[in-house]
C-alpha cells in the first residue's frame, strides 16, 4: 500500500511540476499583459476541466471496484450456503440412521427380553425339574 500512496503523491507532484513549467513559459513569452491573462485564465479553465474528468474516472472505477467487491463477496457466501446446506443435509443422513440403528437394536432387545419371558414361565410351569449338573 505505501508503494501506491509514493506513486500517487509522485503523480501529484508531477502534474504540479508540469503546471508550473506552464505557468513560468507563458509568463515568459513576448506577449501583451492582456494577451497573457486570457491565456493563464484559459489554461486554468483546461487545467480545471482535466481535473473533473479525472476526478469523475476515479469516482467511476471506485464504484466499478465496489461492485466487483459485491459480486465477489456474493459469490463467497453462496458457496458457504451451498456447503451449510449440504453439511446439513449429511448430518440429518447420519442422525436418522442412528435412529433407525437405535430402533433396530431396540426391537432385538425387546425381542429377546420376550424370549427370555417365555423361556422362564415355560421352565416354571413345567412339571419336570431342573436337573443341575
């Protein structure tokens, strides 16, 4: 950034220095005092004008790089949309096949639990004893 301020400060100066050189050459021609301050009040009038129109382009690419900078800046949250949205769309993948591994093991722990029931009231109920060995 300090190499870009150097360069427009040395601009600056330069358009100075080419002014004044103006100025010190038409001073110094053989003109009337008349004929010399219409032309320094013609020439400020360019010098003036020129200004504008510079001024003007900077203002111009100023807000062609603001635009750039929102278009860009655009770009960057669409695509952080797009991986939110598919980063949410993975985890609810996951969390509902935890569900259903959840569910599936809690139907072979009721199923087991039943037959374990079954197994001991059919034991209980039996007329023959346990033999233990």
């Amino acid at each position: 950034m300090a190499d870009n301020e150097s360069s427009i400060g040395g601009f600056g100066w330069f358009l100075a220095g080419l002014g004044l050189g103006a100025l010190v050459g038409v001073l110094y021609a053989p003109k009337s005092g008349r004929e010399t301050r219409d032309e320094l009040v013609a020439r400020s009038l360019e010098a003036r004008d020129r200004a504008n129109q510079l001024y003007n382009q900077g203002l111009e690419q100023a807000g062609q790089y603001v635009q750039q900078g929102k278009e860009t800046a655009g770009q960057y949250v669409d695509r952080g949309k797009e991986y939110y949205d598919k980063g949410r769309t993975q985890w609810s993948q996951y969390v509902d096949k935890g569900k259903d591994l959840v569910h599936t093991q809690a139907e072979a722990v009721a199923a087991a639990v039943d037959a374990g029931k079954d197994a001991y009231i059919k034991t209980a109920t039996s007329s023959d004893p346990v033999e233990n060995s």
